[in-house]
C-alpha cells in the first residue's frame, strides 16, 4: 500500500484509463474503415461480387484469416498484374470465372483499406445442405465455329470520356431520330448523343438537367438506361426514357414486403417535344411507372416498340419494357422474380398513352395475355434473369437476349403468356434457388409438366460470360448478312450471328462466330479496346446498316463491305 501511494493520479491515469481509450480509439477507427469501406464496396464492387454466393465474380465472405491482406490489397488494385505474376490465386479465379476485373488503380492507400477492411469483416456464407444433385461441369460441350463470313470494321468516332477509368464511357444503346434519322447513341452516365453528319457527338438530352434525383452508380447498368421514341412521333413528339434514383425517391408502383431491402428505383418517363424535327430534348417528363429493386443489379434493360407492327394492328403503339430480377436471386429471395403478380424478371407490355392503369397513367393493352387471369396484367412474358435487348424481325419474330447466372446465356423467341424458366430454370438446365444457382444440372425427366419455353439458341461460360443482344441484318450493303439474327458478347466482345431460318419453338440454332479485320487485318475488339472486358454493344442505323461499340474505349465501328 505504500509503494501505491508513490504514484500521482496523473499516473494512475497513464498506467489505467490511458490504454482504455487506445483501445476505444482503435475499435472506432476500425469500425469507421469499415463504414467508409462499406460505400466505396456499394459504389465500385457490388456489381460483381457479394457475399453469399458467385456471381460475375466470387462472393468475398470469410476471407479473413484465408487471404492474405497484401495480396487483397494488390489484387484490387490491379489483378491484371497479379495474374501475370502467376500468382495462384489470381490464376485460379480468372480461369474460374472467365474473366479479369478492371483495375481500381485509382483509390487512394487509404480507400483501399478501408474496403479491403469491410471485405474482411465478412463472415463466410453459411453452408447449404447437399441436395446429393451433380452439377454438370460442361453444360454445352460443342464449341462455336468461326463462320466464313468476316466483318470488316471501320471506326467511325470515339465518344467523349465520362469515367475516369474503364470503362471510359458507358455507352449502352443505339438508335436513330425518326424524322432525320441521325443516329443518336445513350451513355449509362446520363446523355443521349445524336451524331451529326460528320459523326460529332452533340448533347440530345442530359439527365441531370431534368431530374435531381438522377444517379449512375452504384452498379454496372445504373443511370440512363434506355430511350424509345413513339412511332406515331413525327405526329404526336412522344419520347420515352428511363433511368434510375435513390430508393424512397417517391413511392413506387411496383414493391415488394418491407421486410426486404430496396437498393434503388427505375423510373419510366415521357416527354411531349413541341418540334418532333428538334436536335435536343426539351419539356417536362410525365412520370409513367416507377419500380423498387433489391439490388443494383438486373434492372430495367430495354425499352421498345415493335418497328414492325402497323397502326391497324394490336401491337402497334405499345411499349415493352425489360426488367430483371433486380437481384433478387443471389440476394436470397427467388419468390420475387417468380411470382406471376409481380413485374420482376419480366418483359411487360403497355400502352404509353392509355390511362387504364392501377396508378392512372399508362393503358393496359386488353389483348395481354394475363388481363381478366391469374397474373400481372403489364405481363407479356415471364422467368427472365436479365433481359437485355428486345427486337424483332420482319417476319414478326419477337427476340429477347437473357443473362445468365454462372452457366448459360440465352436466346429466346418470345411469345405472350409464356414462361422462359428463371428462377427454375437457365437456358435448357434445372437450377435449384435453393442452392448454389452458379450450378445447373440436367432437366426433370418430368420437366413437360412445368410448362417452361426454352431457347432458341444458347451458349455456356466457356464461350463468353454475358449474351448481348442485337437485330435482323436488314441494310443493303452487306448482302451475306440478310436472313441473320447478329448479336454477341460483352465481356471478350465476340459476334455472333443464327440464321433466322433456324429460330423455331423447342429447336435450337447453330450459332456462329463471325471473324473481325480491321484495314484487312484479322484483330478482335479485345484487341482493339485493350481492356479485359470490352463492353460490346451492338448498333443498327436507319438504313439497317451495323455497328459495333465497345464501352471500355467509347469506340464506334461501323461494317462495312
């Protein structure tokens, strides 16, 4: 007791209380990384990766204690270099999953701890039960063939930069101005293009001018998603747009239990231009639908009209949407997506101009196939993943192209009513949602009694890890390419073409590669981009003409003879 009265309580505080706020220093500091870690995930990883189950990437739970920090650390910085220091994990992954995630070479030190601080405070996942099932680890063994038909590319233009890094532009869909039929082409950030005569790039519209609760990220497909214009325009100034806010915005038309997150929203709008001739998108919007998502992922793809369908036909006016499943699945709630009554994982049908609607402002198309049954009555078709591009041909076939999870990517010849099988269903193969949906496995010997359609062409992981949709060749210049349905896909930017004479109901078509030359040479676009992923998007002008655009590099090629 005499040896403690020595000490001042200046230094009992140093010996006692002074450690305890190092440690309660600490522990905040820890827990504000993994705060600050949590945002920079959402905004530049959650696209690819969560962390429960695979996805375009692995899922990241439970990596402490099992990965190395350093080489966490470096490996988001640039996995490119990893793989090529035959790292083995590195190697392992990018055979695994097919592809090589972009360089985040532009966070700081500080960002890359903090999100490699919210990686590793993950747990694992929690182990599923084996349904005894084998997972088919070759779904399709037959590999695409080159065809003899090359394309030959000719750059056209590169579109302005609006990211910093790859891709350099998010360039996402083409299209043309009904009455000068300059091509215009949409970036995910936010604008619609229209080119002029000497394909200079001019602003049609800028989201942000109109809509203050507009955003771009997070997620690979957020912000300006699609635009289509009425076909009775040059009468009416119709213009249809959609693009994406923050959730609880306002109250969605479309939403599921609150129990269940919501990460964003997808807005449908129209305008009413005053000179349908005019070069830039003016007006107010008029809000037709908006719709609730549980993730960044799968959402609202593809708007359209059927360019073919006449105004004394039932078809003609009427807009489809595409939407996903909103990530609904590898999040956990497969019932979402399946749910006949909900929009989810579903290409919807509408009249844009009719007031029949639940919330008042868009019709509803009496010859939909669920109207006055058990069903949506938007619902034209159901069990879609990702329904990426709709178009048709000219002798009335409706094709939608369908993302796929780990294994199978999708073609399907559409019709009303039908089910394409997502969640249940990839491509022609079982998938379990209450499993691992990365693994399909071989149909039901009772599989008739489901009632699923199925595609009409498809390919596996070993060919490329997302389809892209694109149109009928219908131009002048390139007479092998009449009577080809051509599409691709975006990540290793292959082309592809069936022939449309082979797209038939419980058929599938051969698919062909196209081979590329550039100035006569034999290239890729991988080659040409230079990026591990290309982020092909495929175009078609007014005159039915080809085009071919890479988002990695913003650039613009056109087929030529």
């Amino acid at each position: 007791m005499h040896l403690f009265r020595q000490y001042s309580l200046a230094s009992l505080c140093r010996l006692f209380i002074f450690p305890v706020f190092v440690i309660l220093y600490c522990e905040s500091s820890v827990a504000q990384n993994v705060q600050s870690g949590e945002k920079l995930f959402d905004t530049n990883c959650a696209g690819c990766h969560n962390f429960k189950q695979d996805g375009i990437g692995p899922q990241l739970g439970g990596l402490k204690g099992v990965v190395d920090r350093t080489y966490l650390t470096e490996f988001i910085k640039s996995p490119k270099a990893q793989i090529d220091a035959r790292v083995a994990r590195a190697l392992d992954k990018a055979k695994k999953f097919g592809t090589v995630m972009p360089d985040f070479k532009q966070l700081t030190a500080t960002e890359l701890d903090d999100v490699v601080a919210y990686i590793l405070d993950k747990p694992a996942p929690i182990a599923r039960i084996s349904t005894g099932k084998v997972a088919l680890e070759n779904p399709i063994a037959p590999t695409i063939a080159p065809s003899a038909i090359a394309l030959n590319l000719q750059k056209i233009m590169q579109f302005p930069f609006t990211n910093k890094t790859q891709p350099r532009t998010r360039i996402n869909k083409m299209g043309f101005h009904p009455i000068t039929k300059e091509t215009m082409v949409a970036d995910l950030q936010g604008k619609i293009y229209i080119l002029t005569a000497d394909n200079q790039p001019e602003v049609y519209f800028e989201a942000t001018e109109h809509f203050k609760n507009f955003i771009n990220s997070p997620g690979l497909a957020t912000g300006l998603g699609s635009f289509a214009f009425h076909p009775d325009y040059a009468k009416n100034g119709l213009v249809y747009t959609t693009h994406t806010e923050p959730k609880n915005t306002a109250k969605a038309d479309f939403a599921y239990a609150d129990s269940i997150p919501v990460r964003l929203q997808w807005v449908v709008n129209e305008w009413t231009v005053d000179d349908p001739s005019s070069r830039v998108l003016t007006g107010k919007p008029r809000e037709l639908l908006r719709v609730n998502v549980v993730d960044q992922i799968h959402g609202m793809q593809e708007i359209a009209f059927n360019p073919y369908a006449t105004p004394n036909s039932m078809d003609y006016g009427l807009l489809y949407i595409g939407i996903g499943d909103g990530g609904a699945v590898e999040k956990g709630y497969p019932f979402i997506a399946r749910d006949k009554n909900h929009v989810w994982g579903k290409v919807l049908r509408i009249d844009p101009t009719g007031r029949t609607s639940t919330n008042g402002q868009y019709g509803i198309p009496k010859s939909n196939p669920f109207v006055g049954k058990d069903g949506l009555d938007e619902v034209y078709a159901a069990g879609f993943r990702n329904p990426n591009r709709i178009s048709w041909a000219k002798d009335g076939k409706m094709l939608v192209s369908n993302i796929g999870q780990r294994q199978i990517e999708s073609l399907y010849l559409v019709k009303p009513g039908k089910n394409y099988g997502w969640p249940d269903r990839e491509g022609t193969f079982l998938i379990d949602s209450t499993d691992n949906v990365n693994n399909v496995y071989p149909l039901p010997k009772n599989d008739a009694r489901y009632g699923y359609s199925y595609p009409v062409a498809q390919f596996d992981h070993d060919e490329g890890n997302a389809i892209i949709g694109g149109f009928e060749y219908t131009g002048k210049q390139l007479p092998p390419l009449r009577g080809k349905y051509i599409f691709g896909e975006i990540v290793r930017g292959r082309v592809f073409y069936v022939n449309l004479n082979e797209i038939k109901e419980g058929t599938q078509a051969t698919i062909h590669e196209f081979p590329l030359r550039l100035e006569g040479q034999p290239t890729s676009l991988k080659e040409l981009s230079k990026a591990s992923k290309v982020d092909l998007r495929i175009g078609q002008d007014a005159a039915g003409e080809l085009y071919l655009m890479t988002k990695s590099d913003g650039m613009m090629y056109k087929v030529i003879k």
